[in-house]
C-alpha cells in the first residue's frame, strides 16, 4: 500500500524499537502517560512543517493551497503577479537536480519577490479571513488526532513554516475550530497598521532552504532595543536539553529544523508529496521514515506514543 511507511534499513529509524506498534493502536490503547516532572517545558518537542506536511497535497484531485497560495490580496492584477511567480519558482523548488546554493538562491528571489508584491498591492486581515474560507485547503487525516494526542500529554508541538503565520493561524481557526494551548506558529509574520492593511515583515524572511538558520527563532529570542536577538528565553521548550525530538517534513530543506536544538535522538519522518520516482532515494537518504501519497498522520500518532 502507498500509505505504508517506508523505513529504510540501517539508518537511526530501525534502532527504534517499532515491535507491538501496531497491536498497541489497534486494540485502541494508548500508552500511559509517561511521568515527567513540570509538565509541558520538560516535554520532549515535536517540530512539525505546514504546508505539504500537515497539510494535503491533494484535495478532491485538486492541488491543495499553500498559506502563501489561498491568499486572494482583494486586487486581481497582484494575485496574477503572485501565480505567475509561483508558475516560475515551484518547478524549481522542487527539482531534485537544481545544487543546493543554486536552490536558495532562487528561492531567496522568490520569497523576497512575493513579499514585495504583498505590500506593494496591499492587503488586509480581513482579505486573509475571506480567503482561508474560500481556500481549498485541509489538513491530512490523522492531524487533529495527532494534536488531541500531544495536547493530552503537554507535548510542545512548534509549527515551523516558510509560509505566513498569520494565515496559518487563520487556517487553524476556521478548518479546526479551535485551538490547542501546546501548539506555537514560528513563520513569517505580518504587520499591520492601525487601519489593518499590511505594511511590513517581522524580522528575517523564512523561505524553505533556510530553516536552519532560523531554529533557534522557536526559542523566543530576547530582542534588544534594534530589534536584534541577544539571547535566548531559558525557560523557552527549545533551551532544554531534550532527549528525543520528532520532526515532520516535505521537503529535505525541513531538517533544518533542529540545528542548533540539543538532543540525542531525532526521528525525522518525510512526507513524498511529487517527482516521487526521481526524490524517492534521497528522501530515503534524508529522512528515518517516509511517507507517500497523502498518507495519513496515524502512523504518527503511533510514532509518538512510543517515542516522545
Ligand atoms: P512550508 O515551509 O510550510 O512548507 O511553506 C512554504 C511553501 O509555500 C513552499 O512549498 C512554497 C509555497 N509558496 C507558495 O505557494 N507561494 C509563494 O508565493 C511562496 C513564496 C511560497
């Protein structure tokens, strides 16, 4: 079946102990909640990617939009630039032949590009409200699941995107209907004046090739007056030396997720969503366990009761 998980030998994923997985979730039960001193802060994190991760890459034979792909800015001519834009780079971000400098590059261009299109043809909190209604976009099964299961045990869930944080946010009010007190956003960030139109970015731009030099973002940085990080909050989920970290990915780029984290296991589970045949093997090579065709979050869940 396409939605097995596919666990290459030899790497760290067949070190874990996966026996009596299955058996544990289908008789329905789940394992006890493992005793850990000081609740959510001392829990082992899990990091997961938005877009093509929890998300579906496909809805109803149509692609599923991205946080960046929902928006409609209220004005036709930008949204074309934004397509056209679109049309241009994804063919290229997900090209597993494109040298890696090369990639970032592009991708550079074209997060920068958007941007600029944002502000330049404008846009309002309440266009990104209409938009996520209209949007054709879901998260996989599985999901909601798998975030009851993690707030159940305060297990810190930090949302890392290249995406837009406050669309994400959005989506997670309107398609999920409420929200989950373990679940932190960590993606690029509007700013809006006092009449809600968008007029800046927070901080650094996040594109897909350079989450790793953004991990350490998920730690709360402690700014200085020029807005610069100079520390890190100690009391941040991040700061802790955590022995298990589970990350979520579509892309190899999601890795970088966890740089600079410190732990001694990380089980990193891929999510194949196109030019399957071509990034099949690298993704083998990259990731602990990967998954293909939309597969559902469940495997997750049953990943987690065993290993966070
Ligand atoms: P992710 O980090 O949540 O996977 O999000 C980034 C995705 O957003 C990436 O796959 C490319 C996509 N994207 C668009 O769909 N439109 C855009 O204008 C940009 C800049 C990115």
């Amino acid at each position: 079946s396409p939605c097995i998980p596919v666990l290459p030998s030899g790497n760290s994923a067949s070190r874990w102990r996966f026996d009596g997985f299955h058996d544990h979730v289908a008789a329905g039960c789940r394992r006890p909640r493992p005793e850990v001193a000081g609740g959510e802060e001392d829990r082992n994190p899990v990091i997961a990617d938005f877009d093509g991760t929890l998300t579906r890459y496909w809805i109803d034979g149509r692609r599923g939009q991205t946080s960046h792909g929902l928006l409609q800015q209220g004005n036709a001519e930008y949204d074309a630039k934004r397509q056209a834009l679109y049309e241009y780079y994804h063919p290229l971000e997900i090209s597993p032949t494109i040298p890696i400098e090369e990639k970032t590059k592009l991708m550079e261009e074209w997060w920068e590009k958007t941007h600029g299109l944002l502000i330049e043809g404008g846009v309002t909190y309440d266009a990104i409200k209409k938009s996520v209604s209209e949007a054709t976009i879901a998260f996989r099964d599985g999901v909601v699941e798998l975030f009851e299961f993690l707030e159940e045990l305060d297990v810190p869930v930090l949302v890392f995107s290249a995406g837009l944080a406050d669309i994400i946010e959005e989506v997670f009010r309107q398609k999920l209907h409420r929200s989950f007190k373990n679940v932190k956003v960590v993606s690029n960030r509007m700013v809006f004046d006092d009449k809600g139109c968008l007029v800046a970015f927070k901080g650094k731009t996040i594109h897909v090739l350079n989450k790793n030099e953004h991990a350490l973002d998920m730690a709360a940085p402690i700014r200085d007056k020029f807005g610069y990080p100079n520390g890190y909050n100690p009391d941040s989920v991040l700061m802790k030396q955590r022995t298990n970290v589970l990350l979520l990915g579509d892309h190899v780029g999601d890795l970088g997720m966890s740089d600079g984290l410190s732990y001694e296991n990380r089980i990193a589970v891929g999510f194949l969503n196109n030019n399957t045949e071509m990034s099949f093997k690298s993704y083998l090579d990259a990731f602990d366990v990967v998954y293909l065709n939309d597969a559902s979050m469940r495997g997750v869940v049953e990943l987690v009761s065993q290993f966070i």
